[in-house]
C-alpha cells in the first residue's frame, strides 16, 4: 500500500542510489524531488538556504549524509518542522565499530532520524557493486592493477540497484518503521577474486595487489588524495579486515522476497557495456 501521498525527497539524486531510485519511485507513480546541488531541485549540504524549499511539503525523505556530520542534525530537525514523516537513511554495514573518522556523516544521520519523532528506517549496505565501475576502483581497473590493504578478507558486494529498489519499498510502503537492514550480495569474494572475474569478463589483464595500510596510503598521496581522504579510507578497510562486514546478509531478501542480484551478473553486465575495456 502507499502512505504518502505528497512528494518524496531523494538527497544526492544524482550520485549512485539516488540517480537510479528516482526513476524508480516515478514508475511506481510518486512524485519525486530530485535534490543535489547539480539536480532538479538545488539543495547543498554546506547551504542552510536551500534546505527549506526542498522540505517544505516533502512527506519523506531518502537521506544520503555528507561525509561532515556537522548540519545532518539541524536538517533533521528542519525537515520534521517542515511536515516531513518518514526518513529512510542511507548507512553503511560495520558503521556500529566505526568510531570517528570514516563514516561520521552516516553516523549522523543514524543518530538524527532516531531521535527524530518521524518514522525512520536505516539502510547498512555493503560495498557497491558499482563502485568497481563507476568510480573509486574504475580507473585502476582500466589501468590493470587495483591495489588495497584488505588481505583475503571475503567481501559480499551488493548491486546498486538492489539498494534502491529497497530504498523505494521503504519509502512508499509502512511495515518498515524502526528497522535497520543490512544489504549485501549472496556470497563473499576477497578482492583478489572479484578483479579475476572482471579481468575474464573484461578480455584483458588485470591484477589485484596487496598492500600495507602505510604503502596504500603513499599512495593515495602521491596521486593527489588529501591525508584526510586517505587516512578515511584506511579506516574502511580496517573494518574490513576485522570482518565485520564479510558475511553475507538477508537484508535484500526480507524487503523484496528474492535474493540480491550476484557479482558475476554485475560484472557481465558492465563488461558488455565497455567499462574495463
């Protein structure tokens, strides 16, 4: 059943879940602002201003935090002033033993919409699928050579469709009040695994390496990154190394009915539309 008749806010519509649950919620005959501050409708995380015009009759919102958590709570609190409901908030799995550093603007928004008094649901997903492709690991992919302090810690990718497929149940059906799903793919797979199946899939010579957390981040460095940026994800991957995200989980399945999509039909799927070639 839908419970909102009024318009749905999608924050970062345009990056990897946003852009791909917009289309989805119109489909299913909501209607929707898209909001960032390239968007449809202009919202900036770093300008107050723009926050009231993109609540004010929103009767929900999917909330991607920025990385400062620093305004997630007075944007919170204005969007509840504003009449809004419903918070779905977009986190990630392990965000529970992260503990300054990476995550804090998830941390935020876990926080924010808790204490709210709306509905609130929060999604944990793992790594994305999509971020082998999209961003982050594209480009040394497509060099030949991703490297990453992670060892041989297994990795349930989830697909970024899936995330928003769920993201819009929540949004537009009542029964979710109160949970936290975890989202991941259906099996794990070191990292070292996951770029032997792209490099088949691909045609083409790609090697993974290990590195030391301290080498990783020479390298971030010397390509440019900020030590904050650097130092962030190092963080990421030192929850993954302690495991806290390795084993699979039924997230995908509870909200949907159906198993999350598998790497290998991701992976064939961007292969066949040139992204490593």
């Amino acid at each position: 059943m839908t419970t909102h008749e009024n318009e749905i806010l999608v924050l970062g519509a345009t990056g990897k879940t946003g852009r791909r649950l917009v289309p989805l919620l119109r489909a299913a005959g909501e209607t929707v602002r898209a909001a960032s501050r390239s968007g449809e409708v202009r919202f900036d995380w770093t300008r107050p201003d723009t926050w009231r015009a993109a609540v004010a009759g929103a009767s929900a919102v999917y909330l991607v935090a920025p990385d400062d958590p620093t305004p997630v709570h007075d944007f919170v609190k204005q969007a509840v002033e504003a009449g809004v409901g419903r918070f779905v908030a977009l986190s990630g799995r392990g965000m529970e033993h992260v503990h300054g550093g990476f995550g804090e603007g998830m941390a935020a928004a876990e926080e924010a919409v808790r204490g709210s008094g709306a509905e609130w649901t929060i999604i944990r997903a793992n790594n994305f699928n999509q971020n082998f492709d999209e961003d982050l690991w594209h480009e040394p992919l497509r060099a030949g050579r991703l490297a990453l302090p992670i060892g041989a810690v297994p990795e349930p990718f989830v697909d970024v469709e899936d995330v928003a497929e769920v993201a819009m149940v929540l949004l537009t059906r009542d029964g979710h009040a109160g949970e936290v799903y975890e989202l991941s793919g259906p099996r794990g797979l070191t990292f070292g695994e996951a770029v032997e199946t792209i490099a088949r899939a691909a045609g083409r010579a790609i090697r993974y390496e290990e590195l030391t957390p301290e080498a990783y981040r020479a390298e971030l460095l010397a390509a440019g990154y900020p030590a904050a940026v650097a130092d962030a994800l190092n963080t990421l991957f030192a929850l993954h190394r302690d495991g806290h995200t390795a084993e699979p989980v039924d997230g995908v399945r509870r909200v949907l009915g159906r198993d999350p999509m598998a790497f290998e039909t991701y992976v064939a799927r961007a292969a066949d539309a040139g992204a490593w070639s």
